[in-house]
C-alpha cells in the first residue's frame, strides 16, 4: 500500500505503453569529422524506441571503417557514387520501413542536436497527430541566428525555395519569443524532419531522378501536399546547422565526371565551361535545370511556369554573371527593376483605352505639324 501512495515510485511494466519506432536516415560521404561528431550525439539520444542508419555513398575515408567498428546500434548501409541525398536517403528509408519503424527521421550528418530532441519531436508528432514535422534549424557557428523555419515559393518570381526567417536573429523574430509551437508551411528542408509511414506508403519515396541531391526534400513535401498531407515545423525543436562544408577540394563530395578525367591543361581551357556546367546541370546543384524545371511545372499554378522559370534564371545569370562584367552603375540601378518588374500589367480594356488616349494625342501632334507647315509654305509664298 506504501508503495502505491508513493509518487516516486515508477510505474509498473506492464502498463507502459510502447513508444513508437523511430527510424534517423543519415546520408554520408566523405565527411568523417563531421559524422563522427553526429553519431556520438545521436546514440546518446534519451528515446528508447530509435534505430539509425548511416547510407555511406562509397567514402573513401575513413567513414565506414569508423561506423562499423564503433558503434552495435547503428546499421550501417551502402549506396553508389551517383546515389545523392535523395538516392542515399531512399536506401535508408526502404531499410527502415522493411523494418517496421513508424516513423522516418531524415537528418544530416552535419548537424549537432541536443541529447532529447528525438524525444521532443515525436511527443509532438503525437499529441497534435502530425504526419510531416520539421524542425527549427539554427546556424552552429552563430547561436541564435536562424537558418530556417520552413520554406516557400513566391511563384512567377525568381523567389524559389526561400528559407523563412533565414539569417534572421531570434530576439528579432516575434514568432520565436511568443509564438505558436508549431507553424505550417508549404516545404522544408529535410533537415531534421519527422515523417510517418503512411506517408511513403501513400506517395512513394524521394524523386533521385529528377531531384538527385538538392529540392529532393522541397519536391516531396510539395507532392505530399498534394496528396492532402499538411506539413508543420516545430519552434521549439532545434537542429543546429554546421554550414560550413567547405573542404577545400571541390570533388571530394562528388563522384567524378567528365572534367575531372580531362588533362589539367585541357581542362584549364575548359573552365568556363566547367563553372556552368556544375552551376546549371551537376547534379548536386541547387541550380539545376532539369530539378528546376520539373518542380516548377508540376507544383506551379499554369499561368506562371514559363514567367517563374525565365525570371528564376534570369537572376542566376546577374548573380554570377552580370554583376561581375557590368559596371557598378548599372548594378547599383538594378533594384528599380524590382519595383518595374512589380508594376501590374493594364487588363484589356486599359489596353483599348490607352490606345485610344494614343491615337488622340499623334492626331493633335500630326495637326501641329501641318499648321506648322502650311505656316511655312504661306510665308514662302508671299515671298
């Protein structure tokens, strides 16, 4: 009898209900430092009902020797050198939904979460029965600066994929101080994102053809949404981002390709060729014509895919290419574009209206001309 009046005292076994099973998807290649600090913090994690799988796309550090000889509860599984984040991913969720998990949690190995973020997130998942929750993600390197909170399309503007809140601080973000727990939004980056079952079962898995590494997690939100899935991200769980994946050789995250088995000499002279390649076709662009494409004409409304489209990459070209050969007049008018660019277009019957208010003043400019010339020719005459 002590025993039950006792509020310390645990529950018994038999009553616990069991926690959901939870699967953490982590893409890798070549990145061991960074891995290597990830996984030490999420076998730490305090939800009892986690399994984790690392996909290494064919490392040639020392990744998969660490994993599999570290760690007994982490499943460590192959991918090739074309499988990108979406490829990668694809492999882990298939494995984990072969075994039995009720949940997908697709994580970068470059980010650093607290001991119960697992924890966090799943309790929120399931009190609000949410089928898709992201999480707040906020840069390492400077704490309290906001990378996103969700994302979003402005369509029929070069606006594709913002982040929301990016770069904001999070004193400056009113949402943040007293807002809502959750928030809903049309995408989000696949950075710490808790994903049911039902989902993949119902819309299949990531797009690695048309969407290979980058927008493979915007695409399959905006198609879950199409499906009637709603998506929400969570403010008060935090994934911190380390953004800095500069490593100082540019293929060592990439498998190699055409340029990188041409001579140096040829391949010096084919440099420029090379930027816009990797800029607007390699794979693991953000740019990338085909993953840009598809996306736009299948999410965007009808009346304005061929607009978003030439203004999108109308501004990639004077990013990386018009503010470095036009002179900086001409770069400091660019923002009265903008404001023309805003402007809305006459309807119709403006258009008629306008042409007439056209034709009115040439038929007054044309009779001052001709009272000029007749004025002209009297003078001569009486000459």
């Amino acid at each position: 009898m002590t025993a039950l009046l006792d509020t310390d005292a645990r529950p018994a076994a038999a009553v616990e209900t069991p926690v959901p099973l939870v699967g953490a998807v982590i893409p890798a290649r070549n990145r061991f430092p960074k891995t290597a600090r990830f996984l030490e913090g999420l076998t730490q994690q305090t939800y009892p009902g986690l399994r984790i799988y690392v996909v290494d796309s064919h490392s040639s550090d020392q990744t998969s020797d660490y994993i599999g000889g570290s760690f007994d509860n982490v499943v460590l599984l192959q991918a090739g050198d074309d499988d990108f984040w979406s490829g990668a991913t694809n492999v882990g969720v298939e494995q984990a939904l072969k075994d039995g998990c009720d949940y997908i949690l697709t994580i970068n190995d470059d980010s650093v979460i607290g001991f119960e973020f697992v924890e966090q997130v799943v309790e929120i998942a399931q009190r609000r029965n949410l089928m898709i929750l992201a999480s707040r993600v906020d840069h390492l390197q400077d704490m309290g600066q906001v990378w996103s909170t969700g994302a979003y399309n402005n369509w029929g503007s070069h606006q594709l994929f913002y982040l929301r809140n990016y770069m904001a601080w999070e004193d400056d973000v009113p949402e943040l101080q007293t807002g809502p727990e959750i928030i809903e939004v049309e995408q989000t980056p696949g950075n710490g994102v808790l994903i049911h079952r039902s989902v993949f079962e119902t819309i299949g898995l990531y797009d690695a053809k048309w969407c290979p590494h980058q927008h493979g997690d915007s695409e399959f939100i905006l198609r879950a949404r199409k499906h009637g899935y709603r998506c929400f991200v969570s403010l008060r769980t935090l994934v911190y981002n380390d953004v800095d994946n500069w490593t100082g050789q540019i293929d060592v995250l990439n498998p190699p390709d055409f340029f990188t088995r041409l001579p140096k000499p040829v391949r010096r002279l084919m440099s420029p060729f090379e930027k816009l390649h990797r800029l607007f076709w390699h794979k693991r662009s953000d740019r990338r014509i085909p993953t840009i494409g598809y996306i736009v004409l299948n999410y965007a409304p009808k009346g304005v895919r061929l607009k978003t489209l030439v203004l999108y990459y109308l501004s990639c070209l004077w990013m990386f290419y018009g503010q470095r050969v036009l002179p900086a007049r001409v770069t400091r008018a660019a923002p009265r574009l903008s404001r023309i660019r805003r402007l809305r277009l006459p309807s119709a019957q403006s258009w008629v209206y306008l042409a007439s208010i056209g034709r009115f003043l040439w038929a007054q400019q044309r009779s001052r001309i001709q009272s000029r010339r007749t004025a002209r020719l009297f003078a001569k005459t009486r000459m």
